[in-house]
C-alpha cells in the first residue's frame, strides 16, 4: 500500500484540499476470504463458554452474532446470561453489565411474554442482584411452568393462567375461556395475560371483526409484543388490508429472524414462512480467539481416536465423555465428523480462527480504502437483507407500495450518545476557562444520557484524538475500556485538525469503529459549537442558485463518503459568536435534564394512564397543537405540510400578519383560508408576534442570506396594499433568550421543535445570538430547530417535493413519538426513497434538500409521547446503498441565447409561468439538460465527486429550467428562484420555488 495514499488526499475531491494528509492511524491487516459459520455453531460456541466460565467470549460471539441478527432471541438470551456473569466496576456511575443483562431480559419478555427461558433467567439475575422479584415476572414464570423456588407470596393471576393454559391444551376452550377473564380482573399490565385471553378468543368461534379489535387493541398498548404483531397482521390480511399487514409481518420478521413465535402460534408450515429466512450465517471475526478451555472442551487439543478415511470421507465418532466431565449443554447429533484428523475444524462447519494481530503492525490512515474494503467484504460475505426478509412477488409489490424500512440486518451493538467538539474551538471561543466550563457542562449531558435504558455516553475531542465517558471512577466501564480516574481515554485515534471538517469526519469513523470493537457504536451525535468551533462541511452546490456551497453536517453522520443518508441522528447545540459560554451551558443544562427525564420513563403501566390523563388537562390541549406560520403565496402547500402537525386555523398566514400587528389584528387573522380579515388602519407598534403556546411550530417564511428576520410574501391573486414582503418575525419577537431560567419555571412561549423551510434558515455563521431567529429560538425554551443552511426549495401546491416533503415527513415521524434527530434522519431517507421512485434518482433541489438541512439542538430530544418509553434508535448494520443522483450545471444558456431548437420550450414554459408565477414573468431564464456521466468541467457537483456508482440506470433525458429575479423591497434584496423540470416531450412534471 503506498504510504502517500492517505485519507486527506483521497478526500480531496470531496473537501475541495488535497494538500497535506493524516498521520497513520490504522493497522494494515491483508484479509483473507471470508469464513462463514452457521447459528448453530454460535449457539454451540456460546453455550459452552457459559459452560466452562469464559463469559467474556460468550459475549463477544453472541454480540458477533446479533451485529448480523440483532433480532435472534435466543442468542440475545445467551447474550444476557453472558452479561450477567462479567464483573461490575466498583462505584460506577454508567450502566453495569448486570444491568444491561436485565435491560436485555426485560426486552424479551415484552417481545415474547411466553418466552420461559428468557422469565427464568430475568428472575435469577435480578435475586442475585438483590432487586427483588417483580410480581409480573413471578406469575409469568408460575403460569408458564417454571421453577419458583416455593416464593410464599406467588401472584393468585399466575395459578389461574396456568390452569388456563392447561385448558386451552385440552381442548376446554370454554373453562380456559373463564380462568383468564378471571386472571385479567387480577392483573391487567402483564402482557402475558392479554397474550393468552386473545389465543384463546381464536379458538372461539367469534367473528373475525372481534378478533381484530381485540388484536389491535392488544398492539396499541403492547407495540412490542410479536403475539399481537402477528395475529393482527393475520387479522389485516384477511380483511382485505395487505399493506399493513405486510409491514407488520416485515417488522416481526425482522425482530425474531428464526420465527420462532410464527411457529408458536401457526406451526411449522405457516401460510407466511417465506418471510423468514431459510438459512443463517456470518462472518466468524477474524480477530476473535477461541480460549484454551473451550478447545479443550470440545476436544480440538486431543489426538482422534481414528484416522479419516479420505476415500469416504467419512470419519469415526468422537467419545463425549470430556464433554459430559464438564457439564457442556452441547447436543447429541454434535457434527463429530466435522472435525478433520488432526483436530481442526473443517471450514464447511466452524471457520478457521487466526491468532489476533499484533499491535505492533504499521497503522496507515487510509478511510476511503477501508471504506472500498468494507464494502467488498460485506458483498462477498452474508446475504443482503432483502434476500433475508424477500417474499412471494406480489407480497414484495405491496411492501414497494408502502415504502417501509427493512430492518431485519439493523447493527446489534450498543448506542453510545457521543458528543462531538474540539479543544481548541472551544478555546478559541471561550477562552480555556470557558472551555473548562462547557467541558463541565458535557459531562453533566453525558452522565445523563448514560442513565438511558441500553445506552452509554462519550465526550470525543476530535482535535485530540481521546474521550471522556460519564464513569470517573476506576474501573472498566460499560464500553470496556480500562482507565484511571480523572484521566481521558485513549481510543487510539489521531488527532484532526480542529477546524478541517473532513479530517474530524475521519477521526468519528475512526471512533466509530473503534467502539465496534467492544461491543458499541455511535448511536447518536451531538456537535457543541457553532462553526467557530467545530466547522460545518462546505460540499458542492447540485444547483445553479447563487450559493457557493452548501454547509452540512450531513457527513458526520455518515462512515463513508455517501453524505446523502446519514446513518446516526445529528444534532448541534450552538450560542453565536459571543465570548460568553453561558447560552451554550444553559443549553447543555437543558439537555441534560431531557436525558434525565427519558431516563425516568420506565414504568409502562403507570406512564400510560398518566399520559390519557394528562391529554385531557385543558392546557396540554392549548400546547399539544401544532402551531404554523406562512407565507400567503405558499399557503396551500404549507397546509398540506402543516397537516400532520395542527389544524388550518392554527396557520398564520403573512401578510395579512406581521411582525409589528397588534394581537388584536392577529387573532381574527388565523383561520388559515387566506381571507383579509384584519384592519389595515391605526396600525399599532407591537414587539411580539402572536406565537401561540404549542409543542411543535412549523415556518415556511421567505429568508435571507444578509437579514435576520424572516420574511412573508402577498399572493399575487389576493391584492395586498402593504408591502410585498413584510417582515413576519424577529429575533426580537422571541421569548427572553434565557434558557435556563425559562425551562427551570416551566414558563415557554416557544415551541420545543421547530421545523423552517425558510431559505437561510439555519444560517448562523457569524451571527450573534440576537442576530439569529434560530439561536434566539434555542435560547428561549426550543429544544430542536430543524432549517436550511442556505438556499432552500419547495413546491407551490401538492404533490410535495423538495422541504415539503421533507417537513411532511419529518412531522409524521415527530408524531408518531421518533426522536427528532431520528425523526429528520428519517425523513431524508423517506424523501431519497420517494423521489427514486417518482424519477429513477435525484435531482439537483432532491440533493440540495437533502444536504442542506440541519438540525440544531439535541437529537434525541422526543417532545412527542413523552408518556411512552423513548422509541429505539435503529442503526444498519451496513451502510446506505448510494444514491442515484443527475447534474444539471453545464451547457447553461440564457435566454437572450437560447438556441432555434427551443422556442417551443420557452413557449410553453411562459404559459406556466403567466399562470402559476405570475411574478416570475419577467425573470432571467436558463435551460439546463439533466446528464448522468458528469466531468465537473467549469463547476463541482455530488455527481462528479460520486463517480460511476452514482449514476442511474437508466439516461435522463429532461431539461431544467431556471427562473431568477432580484426584487428590492425597503432596506432588502430578495433573490427568487424558480425551477420547472420538464419531461423528454417537453411537458411540466416538477414545479419548486426557493423558501
């Protein structure tokens, strides 16, 4: 491998600076063929290290395992029970691995409440760690049939479920019938009781109607039980509704890969049994050594007792008496003759297991080959995740349809909230007191976020290479890293440069995989500091507007160089340019205690009837609304994005509104229907613009690169005798900016999330914190700002395209109780979806949407459904497929210029323009052809940058045209943009407009 290669230089067609490169990070490891074992080999492997006291390889060939099937149930047991017996650091303060072996439990028995092993274990676990037995537990164990050890205070529910049971099994389905009506006035939140009173109601001979409330009654209060995914997904079928039940019968199938709950309820050879995969298997880790007592136990260290007969190929049996001497629960039909004549397992059984590389090896800091090699190893080893959940042909039709992610091969490991800055950013900044301050701040944030159920916390200084996890104790902690109290860890990472953004993007890959190696990974990233500390990634502009680049931090949630779909949540807590770090404290401050709070969120049963309770409270009826605001020209558009959020008549709509009416002339302003209705006369001064109390606030206002209000627009069909374009909010007009004090109160005139498709509306660089409407917005009470860094594109009417669309999805997922940077992440991939199957990949706004909007604040903020358990993150196990994407920015041509072969198009596009743009009549055009193979000649573009892999299959052939106007208006220049994508015969398919 050539020494020069390195990251920076690999990079340097997508940073935009080839000079210097990175110091050597990386051992060189020259990988040999993949070597695949099956389940049962990993169940064999784990079952004996449990056997023989090697808890730590259990756990490292469980978690090898689940990093490929993180929905096998029975080796998510082995890998509790692996947990359980690893020692627990003295006086720590991050989750233990005894409690990460409960978490895991309790996990299984609401996704299967009839899994017996798994109510063994969880009741063993928790008497050995003295946290008392939960009567749940108990009587699920008694009702199952398991051993209670003669408890003297045994749940009466529990009895009569298993009389029940018993009933059902013998055909009295009336007697089963009556026991667990019975049980279900003793007990109403184990989940078990319901799971048992719906299997027996299907014996019954009730109408299939009955069946199917019950079910979806059961699933609304139980999501996670696969008994009601599973009979109301059959349920669904039957009635005539396959695209629900098809995504219900994915989600079961991706949360118990081996079907075992299927079989359970249908048997063996159930009408659904191809979506489950016929065959398991994985890479064995090439790093991965089999300890000496389990060679031992399984006899690979032992002469064998005959020779093989390579003519045959057969060989003669092994005794198990080693085996039985120590009490290996291995089976009986053990593949003896597997086992070759000197001991070694053949590769068609267990892979041949290399001793672990040396440290001392030479590291090389070589991302975007490492990112190639990954790549090819993961195509030559396993199966995809569509062939592992692929259906009958009409079934994978529907699942088109409804467009759902797949997420059988989701990444097994555990989360770790990470929170990215730099040294010296901060510093630079702050000064070193400050940095030491905000330092302070972060670990608050991270030892909150580490009391989350399944996740732990890191601080990552990228400009230094090393971490800080919450734990300061010594010890080893949750991530499995040995370090001295009060010193950082060293993660073996080389530093970045703090203000190179490409550089810190290799560090968090470096950091990324550094965590795989114990077990962990990046579950969410929170980036302190604004761009004066920690820098947004300047990537190439995909269209022909006025800005020179677009800022992301799209990249830092990415492992490799496909920047579109990010895989992790990212969110960014920034206070301005100001030398104080008080804003940015309060602002950990804050995150901190919405970490706290989620952490607390663990009783189910009591979280659900305090959160009906609570929604019937007249003020979380004021609160719980959405609240929406503007522009009068995008109006119709901004309803159908405002949809999932509030009703119409919580729409403001500007003008009429502005930022200085009084509230008078607001309130009767509200209805959302466009009509005047407010006096435009003895007009009053008024510094706060009627912004409603409410949980989610949606902005679709005109913004600007050198302002920083937000501006609205008139309709040109409704006559306005104000300003075209009046300023519709202020930084001024929001709240008090102080953070800390506002939330402690409980006091907020501010939404907790907020979601702009204004153009510039996420731009802070160089802004002060009363210059900025978002920052002014995090400073007051908003936990998650979502906008565009720079230009921004949406459409006028439906269908919805570009931050429409965007906004629409990211409300669906907000409500439906995702955490907002999930919720965002979400998002870009149901837009990246839905545009490839409008149009085969994405365009230039597709693209821009994508990488332009950010997300400021934290990501796993969940302002929606907080009385239910905080939803998982979910993360692939591999990453993105790249996306498809076209270039437009060659071969322009104004109008003035426009050759004799299109006069047609500037025709028909005049018409459009004279009905849907009236003001756009007099603007410059330009006519652009959309093209795949793009050589960057005279521009940079994603398609230039992404080669070959990016180009769809088939050639476009539409053009592009592009409208733009400068308006002035009072003290301002307003930069318009329209662009109307034409088909190859020259007709209209797609209409966007810059926000």
């Amino acid at each position: 491998m050539n020494s020069n290669d390195t990251a920076s230089n690999r990079y340097s067609s997508l940073s935009g600076n080839g000079s210097g490169k990175m110091p050597d990070t990386r051992v060189e490891v020259q990988h040999q063929a993949p070597q695949f074992t099956s389940r049962w080999h990993i169940l064999s492997m784990v079952q004996t290290a449990l056997a023989v006291n090697e808890p730590r390889f259990a756990r490292r060939t469980a978690l090898a395992w689940l990093t490929a099937y993180p929905g096998d149930l029975e080796v998510n047991l082995l890998y509790a029970k692996s947990l359980s017996l690893l020692p627990t650091a003295p006086h720590s303060r991050t989750i233990s691995p005894l409690e990460q072996a409960i978490s895991i439990l309790e996990g299984l028995v609401r996704e299967d409440p009839e899994f017996l092993e798994a109510h063994e274990a969880l009741f063993q676990i928790r008497k050995k760690a003295g946290l008392g037995i939960e009567e749940n537990n108990l009587g699920s164990l008694l009702a199952l049939g398991g051993a209670v050890d003669n408890h003297s205070s045994l749940p009466a529910w529990g009895y009569l479920l298993k009389k029940a049971r018993q009933s059902l099994a013998d055909g009295k389905v009336e007697m089963a019938e009556y026991l667990v009506h019975q049980a279900l006035l003793a007990n109403t939140s184990a989940p078990l009781v319901s799971v048992i009173h719906l299997l027996i109601e299907q014996q019954r001979d009730l109408p299939a109607a009955s069946i199917s409330n019950l079910a979806e009654l059961y699933h609304e209060r139980w999501p996670e039980c696969l008994q009601f995914t599973l009979v109301l997904a059959n349920c669904l079928m039957d009635s005539g509704e396959p695209d629900r039940a098809v995504s219900l019968l994915h989600e079961a199938a991706a949360r118990d890969v081996t079907g075992s709950v299927a079989k359970r309820i249908w048997g063996e050879k159930h009408p659904y049994q191809v979506m489950w995969p016929e065959t398991l298997r994985t890479v064995w880790p090439v790093d991965l050594t089999i300890p000496a007592p389990i060679v031992a136990a399984f006899g690979w260290n032992r002469l064998p007792p005959a020779r093989r007969n390579f003519v045959s190929g057969e060989c003669s049996p092994l005794s198990q008496d080693a085996l039985e001497t120590v009490g290996i629960p291995l089976p009986l039909d053990f593949p003896w003759n597997d086992l070759a004549a000197d001991g070694a397992v053949q590769r068609k059984s267990l892979p041949e297991i290399p001793q672990q590389v040396e440290s001392q090896l030479e590291y090389e800091d070589t991302m975007p080959g490492r990112f190639a090699e990954d790549r090819t190893r993961r195509k030559d080893g396993g199966v995809s995740s569509e062939e592992l959940l692929s259906v009958q042909a009409e079934l994978e039709k529907i699942a088109n349809r409804i467009k759902q992610p797949l997420l059988a091969r989701a990444d097994g490991r555990f989360p770790v909230y990470t929170i990215l800055t730099t040294r010296q950013g901060l510093e630079k900044q702050f000064g070193k007191e400050g940095a030491a301050s905000v330092h302070q701040a972060m670990k608050e944030v991270t030892s909150a976020a580490a009391t989350r159920k399944g996740w732990d916390a890191l601080i990552f200084y990228a400009d230094e290479g090393y971490g800080e996890c919450p734990n300061d104790d010594s010890g080893e902690g949750v991530l499995g890293m040995n370090y001295e109290k009060g010193r950082p860890l060293n993660l073996g990472i080389k530093p970045a440069r703090w203000n190179d953004a490409w550089s810190i993007k290799l560090s968090l890959a470096d950091l990324d995989e550094s965590l795989g190696k114990r077990g962990q990974m990046i579950g969410a990233l929170l980036i302190v500091g604004g761009p004066e500390v920690l820098p947004f990634h300047k990537l190439p502009n995909p269209v022909e507007d006025s800005d020179a680049d677009v800022p992301s931090d799209n990249p830092y949630g990415t492992r490799d160089e496909n920047y579109f779909i990010p895989e992790w949540p990212v969110g960014r807590l920034a206070a301005g340019t100001g030398n104080s770090p008080e804003t940015l404290i309060g602002l950990l401050k804050a995150s901190a205690l919405e970490h706290r709070r989620a952490a607390k969120r663990k009783d189910t049963q009591k979280n659900w009837w305090s959160g009906m309770l609570q929604g019937l409270t007249p003020g979380f009826l004021k609160q719980r609304k959405g609240q929406g605001y503007t522009a009068a020209i995008w109006r119709q558009a901004s309803l159908a994005v405002f949809k999932p959020v509030g009703e119409a008549r919580r729409m403001l709509v500007s003008p009429p509104i502005q930022a200085n009416l009084p509230v008078e002339s607001v309130e009767i302003s509200t209805n959302g229907n466009g009509k005047y209705h407010a006096p435009l006369t003895n007009i009053q001064t008024k510094k706060d613009v009627a912004l409603k109390p409410s949980r989610l606030g949606y902005f679709n206002l005109h913004g600007l690169l050198d302002a920083a209000e937000w501006f609205g627009q008139a309709d040109p069909e409704k006559p306005w005798p104000g300003s075209d374009y009046p300023v519709a909010l202020r930084p001024q007009d929001i709240g008090s900016g102080k953070v800390a004090s506002k939330r402690a109160r409980g006091k907020r005139s501010v939404p907790l999330v907020i979601f702009s498709e204004a153009c510039f509306g996420a731009h802070i660089f160089n802004r002060k914190l009363e210059e900025s409407i978002p920052l002014k917005f995090l400073a007051s009470g908003t936990q998650v700002f979502a906008g565009s860094t720079c230009t921004a594109y949406g459409s006028i009417s439906t269908p919805l395209a570009a931050a429409d669309l965007l906004a629409f999805s990211f409300w669906s997922y907000v409500k439906a109780g995702l955490p907002a940077g999930e919720a965002l992440r979400r998002a870009k991939i149901e837009l990246a979806r839905e545009m490839h199957h409008r149009q085969g990949y994405l365009d230039g706004e597709d693209q821009k949407t994508l990488i332009s909007f950010v997300l400021y604040g934290d990501p796993l903020a969940q302002p929606v459904g907080r009385s239910k358990d905080p939803k998982p993150v979910f993360r692939a196990l591999k990453p993105p497929a790249q996306v498809k994407t076209v270039c437009e920015r060659s071969e322009v041509v104004v109008n003035e210029q426009v050759p004799l072969d299109q006069p047609e198009t500037v025709t028909y596009v005049k018409h459009i323009v004279s009905q849907y743009l009236p003001g756009m009549a007099d603007a410059v055009m330009t006519i652009t052809r959309e093209h795949a193979a793009c050589q960057g000649e005279g521009h940079t573009c994603p398609s230039c940058q992404m080669g070959a892999k990016s180009r769809p299959a088939k050639q476009p052939d539409r053009k592009v045209v592009m409208l733009s106007k400068q308006v002035k208006s009072s003290k301002t220049t307003h930069n318009h943009y329209a662009r109307l994508t034409l088909d190859a015969q020259g007709k209209l398919v797609k209409l966007v407009v810059s926000r």
